[in-house]
C-alpha cells in the first residue's frame, strides 16, 4: 500500500504507481484515493487488495500494457468475481494492439497518463 484512502482503490503497477499517487494528490479534499501497488504481480496479493476494496467498495486499474490479456484486467476478473464492489470498476492501460514504437515520444503518446486516470476514479467515485 502506498497510500491510504476511503473512497476508491487504485490498483498502479510499476512506473504507473507515480502517476497514481499525483492524481490522489490532486484529489485531495474531494475523494480519497487508495492507491493500492501489489510490487509483485506474481504472487499477488489477494488478500491485500480484497481488504483494500472491501474499505472502498471502488476500484480503478492503471497499467501501462495492452488492455486486455494484462494484468489489469486479471485485476479486474478476480474482483468482479470474488471482492464485492459497489461500481462497475475501471481499467486504464495502453489500447489493444498497440505496437510499441521505437520513438520516445509516440511511446508516451501511448502510455495511460494522469488526466486518463482522473477521468477514470471521478467517474467510479460518482458511480453506484
């Protein structure tokens, strides 16, 4: 865990755990946002993340991979499935199919950014 919250869990992997943390920063006094980084995805901790969701009822996944097949959405798999969730969660992650390109710059065109993830926890915080 890095930090606390009430309202919503973000679930940040590697380099997208920064990110995560600026947007709960800049959410500060308006939503209080878990930000959840399991630092190993295999094992992962269930445990963690069921006691951190059954806190926030939320659930928002930031990835920098593809959308499907990926962390993020196993994330979102198991908590459909097992964790009890009081809004339809979220993924935010590179588009499906998307080559990574040599350019730096087209690859952080690609890569889920801070205003991607806003969207995606004032929309799950407003939800249910």
């Amino acid at each position: 865990m890095h930090r606390e919250g009430t309202d919503v869990t973000v679930v940040a992997v590697g380099q997208m755990v920064q990110t995560a943390l600026s947007v709960a920063d800049g959410l500060a006094g308006e939503i209080s946002v878990e930000v959840f980084d399991p630092r190993t995805v295999y094992p992962f901790d269930w445990t963690a993340l069921a006691a951190s969701v059954a806190k926030t009822g939320r659930l928002v996944v930031v990835d920098d991979s593809n959308r499907s097949c990926g962390i993020g959405a196993e994330v979102l798999a198991t908590a459909a499935e097992e964790m009890r969730l009081v809004a339809p969660p979220k993924r935010v992650s590179r588009p499906d199919g998307a080559v990574l390109p040599f350019a730096v710059a087209l690859d952080r065109a690609l890569q889920p950014g801070g205003e991607q993830l806003l969207t995606a926890v004032r929309e799950v915080a407003r939800a249910g």
